[in-house]
C-alpha cells in the first residue's frame, strides 16, 4: 500500500532548509487565487501553483496498528492550499534506510518537474491543513515491503520529507441526500476528512475494509453517518470481495428518488468491481467518484495510473 493516493501504498548529513528547493520553485508570498474549473461536471476543480516545499516532522500519533498520522511544519508551507477532502500531494522521502537525511526533491526545468536519481515519492491524500498553526497532516500507512512503509514506521519529529502539490483541489458536491463512502486503509484520510466536511443533514454510509479490529482508527462524529468496518483476516489486502459485495448491498438500500454521491478509494482491483455494481445500480458520473489508489503487486502505482480513476 506504499504506492497510493491516500495513506500510502526508495548523503551525507541533511543540508540547510533551502538546499534542495531551487529558487524556481520557491512559495510566493502571496499566491494567486486561480479561478475554478470543471465544466459540466459536479465537482469543482481550482487549479493550484505546483510548488516542491520541504518540511520537518512536528508531531506523530499512532492511529492504528497499521497507521500513522505525521504532521509537518515549516517557513516553505507559506501558500499551502487544500481545499477538498481528497486533495493530494507527491511525498517526497529521504533515501531508504536513511531516514535523518534529507528527502530528495524534484526540481523544475523548461516546464517540467525532474526527479533526483534514487528519489523516491509516493502519493498521499491530504488529511488537514491548518493555516493558523501552520501544519499540514498525513496519515501513513505502516509496512515493511515499501520504502514509503519504513520510513513512516520509524517517523519521529525533526525528520523531514517534501511535498509536491497538490496541483489541484477538488470540492465534490456537498448537498446531496446520501453518501456512500467505500474505502481501504488507504482511503482512510479521505473517509475522515469527508465526515468532517459534510454538513449534518445527509446520511452517510462508511464502508470501510481493512486486516482486522487492531487496524480500525476512531472517526470523526457525524449525525447522519453509520460505519461498517470489514475485517479480511488472513486474506491477502486488495484480494478479499468484502468491500465489494458491501458497496453492491449499500446501492440497494439508497433511495431512488433522492440524488447521492458515492466515493470509492481502494485496491484498484477492488474498485473496478465497484465500479460495475455502480453502473448496475444506474449511477453516472455525476453521481460517484471511484479511484483506485494502489495495485496489489504494481509498484508506483497511483491514481494517475491506467485504469486507476473514474
């Protein structure tokens, strides 16, 4: 799960904090305010200046047997912006087994982002932004088959990690009568930063699989929100059909006179199946939202990745 969109699916002593940000690529002062797009489509889309910042480690809680929340801090966080619940950003990791030295940060050249050789960044959904306080928070899935996985296993304040992004924020409809929000540990952040963001009137149906009740983290408080959490045991992550088949029953129980929203982020796999009983259920794409954050077996896969979004 080091290579995902959500809570993530590999030199000598670290440098100043500016070493590795060119000035190309340093945050204005005071960023610009890019008009909304989207079209047709439901959920509004702001484009954003992509902007690498390098930030240290200022506090890590254990949420759960299998994830931690890092929250990161910094002078280069000044024009951070994340509006929607699943915004997300590059992370940009120290090399592996080297965790106290500096991540390595992509630079821009003639329009185009340029990865260091050895520089390993995985994709991560953004769990809040707090302007005032100047924080931004992560929620990293723990492993040990991934670099991303080690280094938030052993994460301590002081280190530090790059961000890159978001490139855009998104903001999906908020006034529809019901949700369903169908997700894996890597869909985790989301899940929690929507039951934040909703307002109190619809009602919400989280499905949420993950290994077992050691991997279920406490969820915000929502009126209208009931939580199924599915345990796979044994069965390998993104092998099991408990999300699947949960999602497929959840469909038959929303009203059909009443417009709703549904949101998936898991195992691609997984998702492709969803996205089946979606169409089955007559929803289109004014009504759901399906991402496929990571592939059993692929690695660096994200949501960029063929077949990864709908």
């Amino acid at each position: 799960m080091s290579s995902t969109a959500g809570a993530g699916t590999g030199s000598p002593a670290t440098p100043p904090l500016t070493a590795l940000v060119p000035p190309s690529v340093t945050p204005p002062a005071t960023p610009p305010a890019p008009a909304p797009t989207g079209g047709d489509s439901p959920v509004r889309r702001t484009k954003l200046p992509l902007v690498a910042r390098r930030l240290e480690v200022v506090r890590v809680e254990d949420l759960s047997a299998s994830l931690r929340r890092v929250a990161l801090g910094g002078p280069e966080l000044a024009g951070f912006r994340a509006d929607g619940p699943t915004d997300h950003a590059k992370v940009w990791f120290p090399p592996d087994g080297r965790p106290d030295d500096a991540p390595l940060l992509p630079s821009e050249a003639d329009g185009a982002w340029v990865a260091p050789p050895g520089a390993t960044c995985r994709d991560y959904s953004i769990r809040t932004f707090d302007a005032a306080a100047g924080e931004v928070v992560i929620d990293m899935a723990v492993h040990a088959h991934g670099p991303a996985g080690r280094w938030a296993a052993q994460a301590r304040p002081g280190q530090q990690l790059g961000l890159l992004g978001p490139k855009t924020t998104k903001v999906p409809p908020m006034d529809r009568a019901w949700y369903v929000l169908a997700v894996d540990e890597t869909g985790l952040p989301g899940a929690q930063s929507w039951l934040e963001q909703l307002p109190a009137g619809p009602a919400v149906h989280v499905l949420a699989e993950v290994g077992g009740p050691a991997d279920e983290i406490a969820l915000p408080d929502h009126p209208g929100a009931r939580v199924t959490w599915l345990h796979r045991g044994d069965t390998p992550a993104g092998t099991s059909t408990l999300l699947a088949d949960a999602v497929r029953e959840a469909l038959t129980a929303v009203p059909d006179d009443a417009e709703g929203w549904l949101w998936a982020a898991a195992e691609a796999t997984v998702v492709r199946v969803i996205r089946g009983h979606v169409s089955e259920r007559g929803l289109d794409k004014r009504s759901c939202s399906m991402t496929g954050y990571w592939r059993q077996g692929v690695a660096g896969f994200d949501h960029k990745s063929e077949g990864a979004e709908s």
